[in-house]
C-alpha cells in the first residue's frame, strides 16, 4: 500500500521538514544523538525543520529554543514556539483562557465518569488549548467511544502513541501548520515541504491536498486501518531511525542535484 522513500524523485527540492514528536523524534521515549546530529545536518544544508507536536505549550516553549530546529508547534496546532525565544503564539483564539481550561476540566471529569481508569497526563497543568490523559491500555473501541463522548459534548478528540486530547473542534496539526507556513514561511511552495508523523493525531498532516509530499516512520502501520488520510511513503525503520534514514535520504538527492 505505501510506497518507500527510495521510490519517490520528489525529495530533491525539501526546504522544510515538518515533523511530529513523540514515535517520529524519539527511539523509546528519548532523543538520540543520531537524531540531534540528522537535525544538525539538516540545518547546516539549509534544510529547516518544525516540530509540530501534541506535547504541551510549556514544555514545548522551551523545547523550541534549545533544539536546531527553526520553531515548534503545540497542542496539536494550538500554538507556535518560534526558536528565536519570542512569545508563543496562539493559533486558536480562545478569549476566556480560565473558563476555557474549566470547560476541558469538566468534560473530562465526565469521560472520567464512565471511564473510571483515566488518569490526567502529568504536563497539563502547562497546556492552554488541549486536555489530555495517558492514552496507555486504551482499547481501540474505547478510544472510538471516547472521540464519540467528546464530540457530543462539543470538542474535537484524537489520540497518539502517548496521550489522548480533548480540543477545540477544528484545531488539529494540518490547520495549525498552513497558518504557521502561511505567516512566517510564505517562501516556502508545497513540493518544498514534507510532513511526517506515525501516528492517529498526525493525520492531518497526511491530507494530499494541503501536503504532497508525506512520510510515515515506519511504524505508521500499525494505525495503518485507522486512518482516513495516509502517507504517501514510508521509512524502512521505526521511530526516530526512521527520521534520520529520511533525513539521510533529503540529503542525497539534494547532494545528486547539486552534482
């Protein structure tokens, strides 16, 4: 069904790597030198790279600033770290913060209700626009059961390899990108840029008609029959591997095209 990085002529041109976090980044939960030194070299070619991550405004904040990347995006598209230490941005106007964060707290305490064994994520006190819960033991008819609940109650739902989110109804990673691209890299065309992810709250970016050119690591698969939108190619290897084989293989076809 997917095709291999290897198959594709379309990398040659990428000026900017799009990525998920947590699967797509990490080997087992961590960053790995391999990884830190395929995001220097990215950086060093002029390739730049966004993070566009679950993982809350606060940790990402400061995430965004120490790593060679050129910012980050939170909360599932609701709000950007520039790298360059300036405020973060809000990509989802929210006008009451406080009655917002009670809202989610609420709606959360009645999936807990029918759900006793949910346990809010440890980084929510540092979220503004998303609630989340660890997404660990959740059965797929549950998770489905879960997304149902949330959007009766008016709030979008998706999950990822570590936690599940409560959002606002149209924030998700697709929406959040083309306005941080549309704002602050309008130079960049989409044959120019390439997503990436592993995961169901990586979807969006996998959409084909805002993203051409997409990459799942290689365990995307096992998702594989949940996913509306897929990608179009996959790494060989799994998690953060999987980014730095794709990393090694932008860097080819650009080296090929200079020669």
């Amino acid at each position: 069904m997917y095709r291999h990085i290897s198959e594709s002529t379309e990398f040659k041109d990428i000026r900017l790597v799009a990525t998920d976090m947590d699967g797509t980044l990490t080997k087992g939960g961590k960053f790995t030198s391999l990884l830190l030194q395929a995001l220097e070299n990215l950086a060093a070619n002029g390739i730049q790279v966004l993070i566009v991550t679950g993982r809350s405004a606060g940790w990402v904040s400061g995430l965004s600033s120490l790593m060679p990347v050129v910012g980050a995006i939170a909360e599932n598209g609701g709000m950007f770290s520039p790298s360059k230490n300036l405020a973060p941005i809000s990509l989802t106007p929210i006008p009451d913060i406080a009655k917002h964060r009670q809202d989610l707290a609420m709606t959360f305490k009645k999936l807990q209700s029918q759900f006793p064994q949910l346990r809010e994520s440890t980084d929510n006190q540092f979220r503004l626009t998303d609630w989340t819960f660890d997404v660990a033991a959740l059965t797929e008819n549950e998770l489905q059961s879960l997304s149902n609940l949330s959007q009766q109650m008016g709030w979008g739902f998706t999950y990822s390899n570590v936690q599940c989110h409560i959002k606002p109804q149209k924030q998700d990673k697709a929406r959040g990108l083309l306005q941080v691209l549309r704002e602050h890299f309008p130079e960049y065309s989409p044959s120019q840029i390439v997503t990436v992810g592993d995961s169901p709250n990586d979807e969006s970016l996998f959409n084909q008609s805002f993203f051409p050119i997409s990459v799942g690591v290689a365990n995307v698969i096992k998702y594989a029959h949940q996913l509306q939108y897929q990608p179009i190619y996959v790494t060989t290897a799994a998690e953060g591997e999987g980014f730095c084989e794709l990393s090694n293989y932008i860097l080819q076809k650009k080296a090929e095209g200079r020669s």
